[in-house]
C-alpha cells in the first residue's frame, strides 16, 4: 500500500497495522487467549486499587505508588488491546494517521509514567530501610501525591515532541507497520526523510527517562542491600520480604521493554516472529503479572483479596 501517489512525497493519511505474520489462520484463536490475559489485567488492577482505597491501613506510601503503578498497567493495556482484538477478529487493519499519533503518545509516555512510579516506589523502599525513623516525615501524603503528579507531568512532557517530530516526515512508501499497535521506531521507519533527529530524540528519551531510572533503581537497591546486610537474620528476610515484590515488577517492566528496544534498534527489518511476538505481549505483561505478583507476595494484598472473595470473612472482620 503507497501512501502518495506515483511516489510523491506526501503526508500519510492512515496505516496499515499487522496482526501475526504467517498466523493469519491461527491469530482469529490466539485473539481469545490474548483477550483473556487483557481482562485478567484490568480486574486484577482494578481489584488492587479498590482494595487500597477501601482499607484505610493501606493509606501508606507503598501502597498509594502501588496504586498509581495498577492505574498505569490498565490505560498502557487499554490503549493498545482493544484495537489489537479488532485486528484479530475483525481484520480492522486500519489506522488513520492522528489515531495513530494518539496512540503512539499514550503508549510512548504511559511507559515512562509507569518507569518514574517503580522510581518512587525504589525510594520508597529506600527510605523505609535505610532510614526508617525519617520514612514518616520524608513521604508523606501530600509529597506521595506530588510525587504521582510529578510521574504524569514527566511522562507527557518527555513524550510531547513526539507527534510533531512525526507530523513534519514526508510519508511516500508502504504505509504497513510491523506491529498490531503504533511505535514510534516502527512509524519513522516508514519516513522517505532523514529520520535522524527522531532516532536521536527517541535515544535521549531512553537514556534520561528508562535508563536514568534502571540507574536510580539499582542504586537504591545497592544502598539496600549494604544496610541489610548489617541487620539480624530475621530482620534482613523482613526487608528483603518488602522488597521482592518490587524487585519483580521493575524486572517485568524493564527486560521485555529493553528487549523490543534492543530488537528495533539492532534488529534487522524482516518477517522475524520474534519482535513482533514481543511487542504483542510487552504491553501486557507487566499489567498481568504486578498484581499476580503484588496478591501472592504482599501479606496484607492477599488477606484483603481473601476477604473480598468470601463475603463470610468479609462481613465478620472488622
């Protein structure tokens, strides 16, 4: 499919999204699985929020950035699902270009909202350990708060370039795209210009948001581990108790958005099934796992799940 016409530069009017390359027969199937994982998603988050919401023990700075991560996993899930099951089940391929902008911007700086949260959420855990007797007066409601807002804010402002520097390329090839959702490596790819300012915004946007944040999440971890090496036996498995479910989600969120990273710069452009396999799932693991995660390996999430499953424990637990 050309967007201009006799190949002339012009400015693309819609794209062509794909589903599984050499799956169509079988991606009618792998819609249901995939549908299914979404919906275990948004209740599995949806489920956690209300949870902290309702249990005012749970009004701690722990659990209102775990918040904040679940409410992230259900729009960064919802901006790209949805149209990726009318791909599967309807062939609704098609995508116009300001759709397509949009969805792009929402993916794009949602990823890094949810990267500033794991951030908050290290200094949290940072705090609480090292300097427990400041953790109190140190994160308060108010500076949790800002802190939430300060995670949005960035997230946009890193990413509001990114429909300009898209709107001003000339579009005059194949106007397909190589995945079932919009990103920005894979839209500039499609440019019949010089896409160097985009590829050298895109790696300044992951050098000060992703890799900034990997950076202050593994210092943080080693001042951690320096101060828990230092205390007994049962306080250390304690400290490293509050922090696994932690270390979890910043492994879900950071290995496979490094990998389809690591996949478009490095990558070959090709009917490869891997990258596209890749960026089908990246946007769902982490909204599935965090609160598989989160239910099975923070006490006070589990009691509260049990309890709002069985309506007798529910109603006769203070």
């Amino acid at each position: 499919t050309m967007v201009g016409s006799n190949g002339n530069e012009s400015s693309a009017t819609h794209f062509i999204l794909i589903g599984l390359p050499g799956l169509e027969e079988a991606q009618f199937w792998l819609a249901f699985p995939l549908c299914s994982l979404y919906l275990i998603a948004v209740l599995g988050n949806l489920t956690i929020i209300y949870i902290v919401r309702t249990e005012p023990s749970l009004h701690e700075p722990m659990y209102i950035f775990l918040c904040m991560l679940s409410g992230l996993d259900v729009l960064i899930s919802t901006s790209s699902m949805p149209k990726m099951m009318a791909i599967f089940w309807f062939n609704s391929t098609t995508i116009q270009f300001d759709a397509c902008l949009i969805q792009m911007f929402a993916i794009h700086s949602l990823s890094g909202m949810e990267s500033t949260v794991l951030l908050a959420m290290a200094f949290d855990r940072y705090v609480a350990i090292c300097h427990p007797l400041r953790h109190a007066t140190v994160l308060t409601l108010p500076r949790v708060t800002k802190i939430g807002l300060a995670a949005v804010v960035r997230g946009a402002a890193l990413m509001a370039p990114l429909p300009v520097f898209i709107k001003r390329l000339p579009f005059c090839r194949s106007n397909i795209l190589s995945h079932s959702y919009c990103l920005h490596q894979d839209v500039m790819k499609l440019a019949c210009a010089d896409i160097h300012v985009n590829v050298i915004y895109g790696l300044i946007v992951i050098i000060s948001a992703i890799g900034l944040d990997s950076l202050l999440i593994s210092l943080s971890y080693l001042l951690i581990l320096k101060t828990v090496l230092g205390l007994t036996r049962d306080a250390q498995m304690k400290a490293f108790g509050t922090c696994v479910s932690h270390v979890c989600a910043v492994f879900i969120f950071y290995v496979p958005f490094i990998g389809l990273s690591m996949v478009h710069r490095f990558g070959k452009r090709h009917d490869s099934l891997l990258p596209i396999i890749m960026a089908n799932t990246y946007l769902l693991i982490p909204p599935v796992l965090n609160p598989i995660v989160y239910g099975v390996k923070t006490k006070e999430i589990r009691q509260r799940i049990l309890r709002l499953f069985h309506v007798t424990t529910h109603t006769s637990d203070p």
